[in-house]
C-alpha cells in the first residue's frame, strides 16, 4: 500500500509540476488577472452594492476560468500522454494503472487549488484596493468551487478514456457542468410533466451531479455555508467517476 | 529462472478500428511463436507494418495478445514482477521540453520503485553511462535527436533491469551517436543483459546481434545466427532481402 502511495504522488507531483510549468498556465493567470480587473469597473458601476458585485462577479470569473483550465487539461493530458508515448515509459514500469490515474486526478485537482488560491489573492487584494475587507464564508466559496472542479475534472478523466478526441471531451463534461446547475428545475420539470418524459428527466437527475449544492458563493454571508451533504456528494462522484475510469483504462491498450 | 527471457507462443495480435458502422479488424502478428535466450542480443528485422513494434508492445505490457502466451522471465508481461526487470524504450521517446534530464530521471526511477539514495545513485548512474553528464544543466529542448535518444536509454537503465527492450534505438541518429550507443549497448550486453532490439538498419543489428528474427507481415519468417549470416554470400542483407520478398 505504501508503494501505491509513492507511485500516486510521484505521478501527482510530476503533473503538477508539468501544469505549472505549461505556458498555457501562465496564460490563464494573465487572464484571470485581467478579467479580475474588469470586476472591478462593474463593481464601480453597480454604486452602492460595489462589495457585492465585486465578490460575486469575482468568484464567478475565478471558478470559470479553473474549470476551463481544469477541462483543456483533463480532457487532453491522457491522449497527449499516449500520442508523445509518454505513457509506455509509465505503464511498461510495475506502476499500477489506477495509482497512476488517481496520480493524474490528484495533480490536476493541485493545480486547480494553486489557480484557485491565487486568484483569491489577487481578488483579495482587489477587494481591498477598493476599501472592502474580505467577504464573509469566501473561504467557503472557494472551497465550494475545488469541490465542484474534483467533481468535473474527475467525470472528464472518465470520459476522456472512451471519447475519440479531447474536443468530444471537452463538450460532453461542459453539458454535464451545465445540466448539473440546472438538477432542482430538472426536478421541478420531471414531477410536473408525466410519461416518458418525466422518466427521461427522473434518470437524468440520478446520472447528474447536482452542482448548486457546492454554490457557497451564492449563500454569501453564511459563516459556513458548505454542508456535510456537499462533501459526501463531491467524495461519491468522484469516487464513481475514478473507479469508472480505472475499469475503463485497465483494458486499455497502448 | 527461466533460460528464456522471453517467449512467444502461438501468439496472435488482432487490432479493432471502430468504424462509423461496427469496425474493422487487421492483424498485427499471427502464429508467432519464438524465444528469446537470456544474455544474448537479439535483432529484428522487418519492412514496415511486419509487426516489430507490435511485438516490442508485447513485451512491454503495452499490449495485450488475442491469442497465445508471451512470458517475460516465465511470468506475464502484464505483471509488475516482470516488468520491474524490464527497460523499455519506445521509437522517438518523448521528455518534457522545460526539464533538465536528471529531473526526468528522478521521475521515472521514482515509478520504478527507487527512492532517495539509491535513486540519486541510479539517476547518476545512468547519465554517466549514457554520456549524458556534460548535459546536465541543459533542458531537455536543447537538446539533439541524438541526446533525446540517450535520455530514453538512460530511463531504460535505471532500474538496472535483466531485459532491454529497445524500439529503434539509433533511428535518425548522426553517426557518431550510432557508435556510441552501439558501444553501450554493447558494455550492457557484456554485463549480462539481455538484449532484444528492433531497427530497419540492418548493418547495426549485423553489428550488435547474435540472432535476427525477420518478420514478414505479421509473421515470423525466419530466424537467423550469427554463424550463418557470416558464412553466406552477401551477409544478414541478402538473407533478409530473400525472407522479405
């Protein structure tokens, strides 16, 4: 068991690294720094509700800009990995494939805290550029939003092992990130309509994750607004979507 | 221990590509059956699509057969105990272009089992043996073809496995690059390393090679000793030009 831990983390810690390293990060920051900075005129021109719009549109931005970084990421590093061969000098060593998968979770999922965490700085100090202090349960929003990124990146990992491009990837775990904000109209919709209609949207709800539960940010204000039921969820859909995904590349050829 | 270090037995290799409308099957390697001796380098030779690198994918674990037994040291390519005695290089190896090579090193000695010490040891080891040490400060994008090349043996060494198994080793490489990893490939060998090398360059596996397997179209077309190449008229090219046509 311990050999597995120090093959998952040598795994976690060289993609981390790999993602720091990548350009394509640097451009991303650039990006939320600049998009961060556009909160601010917004904020300006929402008068007396500037805190608010400020926090809000900033948490938005910041989650948006994670999960498009989180998705390119997830839906590529797996193909790349076969299309360079990287992947043959890591799967002809005694390296299990589901430490090897779950090393490739964990240091997408490190990066993403790392973007998360640096942009709530940079928001921050934006923030108190502007004269307010820090917004009470961000912490909790931000907590809130990794969660809802292990739940995608680890779905897009699952689907990136039967899809034929990252491009297909990349759509299908967008519409799972869309459909999963919209779980309680799906819901409103199944017990209002009836027939196959109504089955059709009772079984979406079950293959859906209901993403509003990691929403701290809208509950702003709440000193703790992520509850027991949103870390139960985040662990079970991860959890699914990992063991799906160590099913799927334990057949896999190279 | 098993005398072999490798051995295929009546082994078939069929790829599926999906198709729009169910998918189409071709065959990679079919009824191959053949040993490789433990100690010896061994060749193959084989045009394009003969099914050299689908072996070499075998062996690997990279691959699995749809038919037939490939037994690595007599356990199955897939398992971690064979594998930990295997170093594998694929054709063209591919390293992160922002790292230097002992970083890339340090990595993959790390998911072959070695850890600090031993593995700081394995990772000098290994760039010294490759002649890769003047190049330790450089990253891996300024590096030559021919480096990259050294850098994908090194990952090879480093867990000093019983059995290399290299995938054109000296493709595109500049002549010098040739003989100085034909020279260590032969220094591996002299250790008592196994040795198991495909190419399409038929002077290097005459050089190096005790045994050539010649591969026609997924098949095993002939196996050849050195002996016999050295006494026919025209060499291992005019046995392998007639096994081919």
């Amino acid at each position: 068991m311990k050999k597995i831990f120090s093959l998952t983390g040598a795994v976690a810690f060289n993609s981390f690294m790999e993602s720091v390293r990548n350009r394509f990060f640097t451009l991303f920051a650039v990006f939320a720094f600049a998009a961060i900075y556009a909160s601010v005129l917004a904020g300006v021109m929402a008068v007396d509700q500037e805190a608010r719009v400020l926090t809000d549109f900033g948490l938005a931005l910041m989650e948006l800009v994670a999960l498009a970084y989180a998705l390119f990421s997830a839906s590529s590093v797996l193909l790349r990995e076969a299309e360079t061969k990287t992947i043959y000098l890591v799967f002809s060593r005694p390296v299990p494939r589901s430490a090897y998968l779950a090393g490739k979770l964990a240091g997408s999922l490190m990066t993403s805290a790392l973007m998360l965490a640096v942009m709530g700085l940079m928001h921050l100090l934006l923030l108190k550029f502007r004269g307010f202090g820090v917004p009470p349960g961000y912490a909790w929003a931000l907590s809130g939003s990794l969660l809802k990124l292990a739940v995608i990146t680890s779905f897009a990992f699952f689907v990136s092992l039967f899809s034929t491009s990252a491009v297909s990837t990349l759509v299908i775990s967008g519409v799972f990130w869309t459909a999963g904000h919209f779980v309680t109209e799906t819901r409103f919709l199944a017990e209002s309509s009836g027939g196959a209609v109504a089955a059709a949207l009772k079984a979406a709800i079950w293959i859906i994750p209901n993403l509003q539960l990691f929403n701290a940010r809208d509950a702003a204000g709440a000193s703790c607004a992520l509850g027991p039921a949103a870390f139960f969820s985040a662990a079970a859909w991860v959890a699914g979507s990992y063991l799906a995904a160590v099913w799927l590349i334990s057949g896999k050829e190279f | 221990m098993s005398q072999h270090a490798v051995s295929f037995s009546a082994v078939e290799k069929t790829y599926r590509r999906p198709r729009l409308l169910g998918a189409v099957y071709f065959t990679g390697v079919k009824d191959l059956s053949f040993e490789i001796p433990a100690g010896e380098v061994t060749g193959l030779l084989g045009l394009n699509g003969a099914g050299k690198t689908t072996i070499m994918k075998l062996i690997g674990g990279l691959l699995f057969p749809t038919a037939g037994k490939v037994k690595v040291f007599g356990q199955s390519p897939q398992g971690g105990a064979a594998k930990a005695r295997v170093g594998f290089l694929p054709e063209l190896p591919y390293f992160p272009p922002q790292v230097k090579p002992g970083d890339a090193l340090s990595y993959y000695g790390r998911l072959s089992g070695l850890s600090g010490a031993d593995l700081d040891a394995a990772v000098e080891s290994a760039m010294q043996r490759t002649g890769l040490e003047p190049h330790a400060g450089k990253r891996v994008s300024e590096f030559s073809k021919g480096m990259l090349q050294r850098l994908g043996l090194a990952q090879a060494l480093l867990h000093s496995p019983d059995l290399l198994v290299l995938d054109e080793p000296v493709s595109g490489l500049d002549p010098l690059a040739i003989h100085d990893i034909r020279g260590l490939l032969a220094g591996l060998n002299a250790d008592g390393r196994t040795i198991f090398l495909s190419s399409h360059s038929i002077s290097e596996v005459e050089k190096l090679c005790a045994r050539v397997l010649i591969m026609v179209r997924g098949r095993l077309a002939r196996t050849v000793k050195r002996a016999e190449w050295e006494a026919a008229p025209g060499g291992l090219e005019a046995i392998f030009v007639e096994a081919v046509r």
